[in-house]
C-alpha cells in the first residue's frame, strides 16, 4: 500500500503501535530538480484537525558539494486543519550534483507538551535525509517532446492507509523537475466518501466535481494538471482492475476493492461498460499497472487481479506497465504489450510511478496498524512519459497525443527511432532504420540499446539491432528485414536507467 502512511485508523481497536495522538508530519522535495529551478522543499501535515499543534521552529540543514547552509524559521504558526502544505525555505546555492536536507521541527500540542522530530514523526522509520539530484543540464529529449506522470494521486485519494499529496505542491515539484504535465488519478472509490471522514458515504458525481475544479488551472510555462480518474472495474474473470481515464468530464463509478463495503468486493461496472461510458467524451483510456504483485489477502479481501490480453479492447490506448520501478512487474507487463503487439495492435506504453504524495521517497504501511516501510520505488515523476503533442502542452493536445502520438518511456535517458515512411515525422526516415540514444553524467554511460521487430507470419519478435556505446551519446543504423510489420527499441545505462520506446511501423511498400 503506498503513499504518505495514515497512522491514526485503528479498526476500532483500543491500540495501534502505529497511533500518536500528533498529526502526520511528513518533510519533502522532489527527487531531482533542473539546474535553475528553486526546489519546493515542504512540510505535508495530514490530521491536524483532529491532533492541533503550533509550529514553533524549524531547522534546516543543506548539504552541497561539501558545505553546509542552515536557516532556522520560527513561524509560531498554528495547525488545526486536515491537511496543511507548508513552504519551507531551502538553503543554499543552486549547484549541480546530489545535495541532502534535513530539517528539525519542533512544535508543541494542544495540552502544553513539546515535541521535536527530525524531517518526520511516523513510527518506527528512520528519520534519513532527503537526497536531491540537481541536472548539470536539461533532460536529452529533442524539442517539443514533454514528459509527465500520467499516474499519481493528490489528497482526494484518502482512505484509512493512505493520504495524498496538494497539486499545487505537485505542480510545483513537477516544473522544478522539469516535466510539462501529471495526471492526477485519484481513485474512484475515494471519490464516493467524505473527506475528511473517509468512512461517511458520500455523492461521489458531485465530490469529482469539487476535485476537478480544485485542481490548477492552465497556466502558460506552467505543467499541466490533468484531471482524471482510477477506475476500478472488472476484468473478464470478474476481478478488480484499474484503468485510467484521463480527463473525462464525468465521475464513473468503481467500489468493488474499496475496502469500505466489507466483502461486497464485486466490479461496479465491467472494462467494456467503463469505456462505454468513455466513448462520448473521447477520453484517453490506459490499462493501469497491467501486471502488479497481488498477494493472497488482496485477491481473497479486495478480489484484486490482473490485465490479461482478452480484457485489452478496443478503446484502451495505452498499458501503463512502467509503475515506478523496473522490476517484475515492469518485466511482466512489457511481455503482456508486446503479446498484444504481434497480435497487430499499437498501444502506447505509458510510465507513471502511483506516487500518493511521495516526491522523495515513498512512506508504505508494509503491516496494517504495526509496521511502516519507505522505499525508493514510487515517486512522483521518476519514471516518465515523454509525449509529442501538437503545439504546446496543454489539457487539449496532451488528450489528443494520448491516443496515439510518438511516445517514449524513460526514467532519464533518451531514445529516439526513426523508420523508413513512418506515418509520424518525427519517426519517419529514408532508406534505414535509425536510433538516436542520449544520456547524461547523472544516470551513467549506455551499456546497451536493442532495436527489436515483428515480421509478417512470426510469431514473436526478433532482435534487429544490438550494440553496447559505452558512452553518453551514440547513433545506429540499421537494416528492416523484409516484411516487417513495426521495430521498437529499448535503452539501458551503466547506473540501470532505461527508456524504451513506441512501436513504429514502417511504409508500406
């Protein structure tokens, strides 16, 4: 269960090793930040509505390249709402490499007593510093492709496990990181109870509403803020899936792993009845972590499955496969689109990192009411989709390039492929196949890129290209064999980044 872990939900027990009679106070920064961009450094405070404190004084420590900045910030600022998004400054100068904060709150509750903590107050986790990557230059992408996290969650996903992070913040975090737009996907479940009584019922078409109109609005040199929505709906063995809409204009329904409707865990709605309801709109429809670990008590309690290739219709543009890291689930998913490749449809893979807050690392309740874990996988825009849309990003052009515009997913370095007669410009050649692949000193050499492609009659791919640059820059051609239906191509560095790209088809001859 990821996100910013909720301490206080007992099940009606007396006593949870997990409760403090204290909001959740949770220090936080974007993993990476571009090399003139401020960094957003923020402390999130979930609860204190129920918990007041007064924020008596911070103290925050940068380390860079050796040196240590320090300000010390006595606000004397009271906290009694449910969430509170509080703008920290950040010390020191903007310098590339890697830099560490820290920061000590101490603050004083509704009955006289002080406490202090170090960058949190969560039980049982160590208090480590925040790791910040500063770019010594911009990501590789040539000009006019832009990237995002098309799967993340802002503070309306809130259940009794987990809270998200305040879009703006977000939105923030996203243009110091250098991405032109998230999706923000809060679940549909969470959308049929009250905030902040997230066990109280509540008319989920009116509360999807108030979400999409909290969200940022457009603003040029600003990222994008896509309203959207995870939707649970069943696969065709009845089980619970999620697929995300992006930018429908209306709530749809979804409850069946909600968690709150006791063992009446059944699908609302079936996938095809889902992008029924889609069809109007001409939203983007993307199968949501196709190939997630599922434990035993996630499919006997929440009857949670999977994505097979008879529940990807027509009407699903994308299989988000990349979930915040490149493990098995990533492996397992990548197999279920290229299945579907050679099977002859062209579906976008897509990145997102299910991020619920967690710009820097990712809080997890790991036991219910016993045990917390944090983790590297997760965080919000680590592993991207790079789109290219027409014109400049906006909530327009990136809908219409969801549904089929060149598209790469990486986690930094770049991969460009280019085929004979491509429909695409920007994927189109003349006479050979090219790959174009970039990286930079902060995610290491290329160790390896593969051109693989499907011909007419086979019944899997063959590898068409594979070399090893060892460098941060390189360039390859290469021969179509005869017959081949579309090339795709993948990208891994020394540091274990990769990209991987669309599947192109060649002209037609």
């Amino acid at each position: 269960m990821l996100g910013y872990a909720e301490t206080h939900f007992k099940f009606k027990l007396p006593w949870s090793p997990l409760f403090r009679a204290l909001p959740e106070m949770i220090l936080d920064a974007p993993s990476l930040a571009l090399l003139d961009q401020p960094i957003p450094l923020t402390l999130a405070v979930h609860d204190a509505h129920r918990f007041p404190v007064r924020l008596d004084e911070v103290r925050i420590v940068s380390r860079i390249k050796g040196q240590m900045h320090e300000i010390t910030w006595t606000p004397s600022l009271g906290l009694d709402q449910p969430f509170h998004w509080i703008r920290l400054p950040c010390p020191g100068p903007l310098l590339c490499g890697a830099q560490w904060v820290d920061a000590a709150f101490r603050v004083t509750d509704r009955k006289g007593k002080s406490w202090t903590f170090l960058n949190h107050n969560l039980p049982g986790l160590s208090a480590q510093s925040l790791r910040i990557v500063r770019l010594a230059s911009d990501f590789p992408a040539p000009e006019g492709w832009v990237s995002g996290d098309l799967h993340c969650h802002t503070h309306w996903s809130e259940d009794p496990v987990e809270w998200g992070g305040d879009p703006t913040m977000m939105r923030d975090a996203a243009r110091c990181m250098g991405m032109g737009f998230f999706a923000a996907t809060d679940h549909s479940y969470d959308f049929a109870w009250e905030h902040p009584d997230y066990l109280r019922p509540a008319d989920p078409t009116q509360r999807f509403q108030e979400f999409r109109s909290s969200l940022p609005p457009d603003l040029e040199g600003e990222p994008v803020v896509l309203p959207a929505e995870e939707i649970s709906c069943g696969n065709s063995r009845g089980e619970n899936i999620h697929l995300l809409a992006i930018d429908h204009p209306l709530y749809i329904p979804g409850q069946g792993d909600g968690g709150r409707r006791g063992l009446n865990n059944h699908p609302d709605l079936s996938i095809p009845e889902v992008l029924e309801l889609l069809t109007e709109s001409g939203a983007p429809a993307l199968a949501a972590h196709p190939r997630p670990g599922i434990g035993w008590l996630q499919r006997k309690i929440f009857r949670r499955g999977q994505w097979d290739g008879t529940d990807l219709h027509a009407g699903i543009h994308g299989l988000q496969f990349c979930n915040g890291s490149w493990g098995r689930d990533f492996l397992e998913g990548r197999g279920l689109w290229v299945q579907d490749l050679v099977a002859g449809n062209r579906r976008l893979p897509i990145a997102g990192n299910d991020a619920h807050g967690d710009l820097n690392r990712a809080t997890q309740v790991s036991l219910p009411l016993a045990r917390l874990r944090q983790t590297d996988h997760h965080r919000f825009g680590a592993m991207r989709t790079w789109i290219l849309p027409e014109g400049p990003p906006s909530r327009e052009s990136l809908r219409k390039a969801l549904t089929g515009a060149p598209c790469v997913i990486s986690d930094g370095p770049w991969l460009g492929l280019r085929v004979p007669d491509a429909a695409h410009p920007a994927e189109r050649s003349s006479g050979q196949g090219t790959l174009q692949a970039a990286s930079l000193p902060e995610f290491g050499n290329i160790r390896r890129v593969l051109v693989f492609g499907h011909r007419r009659g086979q019944a899997r791919e063959a590898v068409v290209l594979d070399a090893s640059p060892a460098s941060l820059h390189s360039e390859h051609s290469f021969e179509l064999p005869p017959d081949t239906l579309y090339v795709r191509a993948e990208l891994l560095t020394e540091s274990g980044n990769r990209a991987l790209t669309r599947a192109v088809e060649p002209g037609r001859t």
